[in-house]
C-alpha cells in the first residue's frame, strides 16, 4: 500500500524539496491513512480561527470581514480573497 500511494503522489525529482527515505515514506503514509481523508488538524484549526474572526468583525461592526472569497493553499501556507 506505500509503494502505491508513494507512485500516486510521485513528482518529478527537480519538484522535491526533501528526499525521504523508506521509514520517512511509511511514517507519514501511516499519519494520512489514519486520518481517513478528512482535514490534517492544524489545517481544521486555522480555518476555525479564520471564520471565528470573520464572524467577529460581522458582529462587532469594527473591521471589513473579507469581501466574497477567500482561497487558503496549505501547502504554501498563502492566502488570498477574491471578488468574483
């Protein structure tokens, strides 16, 4: 199952930041298995903490919230709101 997940997510070698070694390979293949396909927990924590601060700008009146769409890239740690 590794060896499948590990091909399926394969990127060409120019794209890798890290080289894992085949302990590295299971350990996190275990942690993405284990969570079944749902939302990593600090991904799940930081989106809270977004709305939770949105919804108090709505109530409080003091501040803009964010205008129509707000894109999150979890891996680049980036954001950005977009009008559409």
């Amino acid at each position: 199952m590794v060896q499948a997940l590990r091909k399926q997510c394969a990127a060409p070698a120019d794209d890798l930041e890290v080289d894992m070694n085949e302990e590295d390979w299971r350990l996190h293949t275990g942690e993405f298995i284990r969570y079944g396909g749902i939302e990593l927990h600090n991904i799940a924590s930081l989106m809270g903490g977004l709305i939770a601060q949105e919804i108090i700008k709505i109530i409080t009146s003091q501040f803009l919230p964010c205008n129509n769409t707000t894109i999150f890239d979890g891996i680049k740690s980036t954001m950005g709101v977009y009008r559409l």
